[in-house]
C-alpha cells in the first residue's frame, strides 16, 4: 500500500560548522537567504533558509549538543555537506503510524519552532511536526525524514524567493554510493516509489513533480564532474544537488563543492 502521506521532497539540509559564514558563501553565489533563525531548545540548532517555488535547501549548525543532534554532530566531525533530505508530510501523526505499519520504528513526531524576521519587519514564527525515519535507514548514508509545515507563510516568504542566480527549485538530489542499485531500492522500499536503472545511475522519485534522487559510483561521478568540481565532495553519500534557473546565462554553469559547502552545484534551465 502506497504512503498516503508522503507528498515527495520537501528540502535538503546542509550541515556546516560555521553558519554564518556558510550562509554569506551562499549569498555570493547567488542565492537570496533567510535571516538566521534558532531552533526550540531541544533540538540545539540554527538555520538559514533557501527558498524556492515549491522546496528549499536548509543550511544547519549546531548551537548547543543535544541528544537530538548526536548524529549531526557526528556527521560533521567528518564532513560538512549535505546530511539529509525532508519529505513534505501533511500529516506527520499519520505518516508516522504509516512507518510503523511497515515494521519501521520511526522518532517522532517532534514539535518545535523558530522565530522569523519578516521583511516588513516585526517577528513570525515558522512551527513544524517532523518524523525521522531510523537512523540506520539511510540510503547511500542519506538520512531522511518528513515535515510538516504548520506555517507556510512563514517559510515561504515571496521577498526570498527572488535569487539573483534565477534558481527556482530542486531537479535532482546525487548520492554517491558503493552500490547504486542497492542503495536506490533501499530508499525505493522506505518510501514507496519504483527506483529505475539509468545510463546516469539509478533513480528514485521523490513523489509528484518534486525533485529525484540519483545513486551513482565512483566512476559514473568521476564521469559527470572534473576533478576540480569534484575537490571538497564526500567519498560516498550526498555530493551534488541540480537546481533549476530561469537565468539562460547560468544554466549549464556547475559550482565545485569546496566553493558550496561541500555541495557540487549544478544549474540547469528551469
């Protein structure tokens, strides 16, 4: 039986040790980001946000240890980069029960917020129920988990939406794995779409009309990128993310990973 309540890619997070300077690196490229807001207590962290029509890229450090945060932190005492990928859930309640009917214990949900400055000035705040599926499930090393969104209007905010570089959302999400084809039908198998074998790699959808995951090897991502894009990428897990822009003049252009958090970026026509 299809997850009724997992509505395909939601945002991708960034995991950095110095936020502030990550989100002006971010800003230089191009990108409109958020003011910096701080998670509730409990979870220990800060963000910047990248939002685009229908998803966004989250940059993420941490603040204070907190037991929340243990694999993060872990992460981050090896690499920086992308740690992991939110589905949209509508409701994070159900979609957990959904895990659960499955045989998969899932953490959560959680409940937690963050002030936002608004561009017109006072404070609103951005509230959401988020699930994780188990930590040992994670595809190619990619953790993934589902979030709602209580407040919308708080994260989607049209004054940063508006990019310089003309991004407009997320195309393709690309997993550096030992073995694509095992690593795909792992995500496939947690959330519930057909992985397929392609020249590239191995594809999964993320649901509707929001952005794919490709598994790839060592080889396929030597392949797609030179050496010097590839410099400051992760041996294996999340190493590049293929964004959307309606700017013709950057559209096929590609930022190496050391220049993007260890991130390869690549734009390509909305």
């Amino acid at each position: 039986m299809a997850l009724k309540h997992i509505l395909g890619l939601d945002h991708i997070v960034v995991t950095v040790r110095d936020l502030d300077a990550a989100a002006l690196r971010w800003q230089e490229l191009g990108f409109a980001v958020s003011p910096r807001g701080t998670h509730s207590p409990h979870l220990g962290s800060a963000n910047y946000t990248i939002v685009f029509d229908d998803d966004y890229i989250e940059l993420l450090g941490v603040l204070t240890p907190t037991e929340h945060l243990k694999p993060t932190i872990a992460f981050l005492e090896k690499r920086e980069g992308l740690e992991r990928a939110a589905f949209t859930t509508d409701e994070a309640a159900a979609g957990a029960a959904e895990l659960r009917a499955r045989g998969l214990e899932p953490l959560g949900p959680v409940h937690f917020g963050r002030p936002v400055e608004l561009p017109g000035g006072g404070v609103g705040e951005a509230r959401f129920n988020v699930f994780r599926w188990p930590i040992a499930e994670a595809p190619g090393g990619l953790r993934i988990f589902a979030c709602q969104h209580l407040t919308r209007e708080t994260v989607w905010v049209p004054e940063l939406q508006q990019h310089a570089n003309g991004a407009r959302r997320l195309v393709r999400i690309e997993i550096l794995a030992d073995d694509p084809a095992a690593a795909a039908a792992h995500l496939s198998r947690l959330i519930d779409e057909p992985a397929t074998a392609t020249a590239d790699g191995n594809r999964v959808p993320s649901g509707g009309s929001r952005a794919d995951f490709l598994f790839y090897d060592a080889a396929t991502f030597a392949r797609r990128y030179p050496a010097a894009v590839r410099a400051g990428a992760a041996a294996d897990g999340g190493v590049a993310v293929v964004v959307a822009t309606d700017d013709a003049a950057r559209a096929g252009t590609t930022v190496p990973a050391a220049d993007a958090s260890g991130v390869i970026l690549h734009f390509v026509p909305a």
